[in-house]
C-alpha cells in the first residue's frame, strides 16, 4: 500500500478494512458483503484532541463501529474515516 501524501483532523483516524476472515487452518475467506467489515488496518492517524490523548497508532489493527462512518475513495483505495470514538478495540 503506497503511503498516502494527504492529512486529517485532530480525534480521527483513517482505516482500511479488512474484508476476509480466516479460518482456524489459515485458509482466507473473503466477504461477500462490505458491510461485514469491522476489522482494518489504520493507515492515517490525526493529531489529538485536547483532554483525549490519541491511542491508536498507524499500523494497528482496529475492531469498529461502522455506524454513520464515511467512506473516502483515495487514489482509487477505500478507506473510513473514523473518530477514535468509534474504535472498539486495537488487536
């Protein structure tokens, strides 16, 4: 993945789902759907907001709530922005 030249706001963090599963064995199962995406790659991270340190990092692993969450095409990517509200939990 190219790294992306652009920035966001303070509080938000933008991901690249993962749309696949594996399997106890290993074998990769892609979704059929993308709204089963609630696993992705943080790619971009903004600065934090005053009072709420910023917690994930670029390179994390994230679970999210995919409520009310845009979805950015750039540079043909998709990726969502997300607040740091939304993220659940970094693996």
């Amino acid at each position: 993945m190219a790294e992306l030249k652009g920035k966001i706001l303070a509080g938000k963090v933008l991901v690249k789902p993962i749309i696949e599963e594996k399997t106890a064995s290993g074998i990769i199962i892609p979704s059929s759907r993308k709204d089963d995406a609630f696993r992705g790659e943080v790619v971009l991270v903004g600065s934090a907001l005053p009072d709420v340190p910023m917690e994930v990092s670029v390179g994390d692993i994230v679970v999210y709530e995919k409520k009310f969450v845009p979805e950015l095409t750039i540079e043909g990517e998709e990726y969502l922005l997300l607040s740091q509200d939304n993220v659940l939990y970094i693996e």
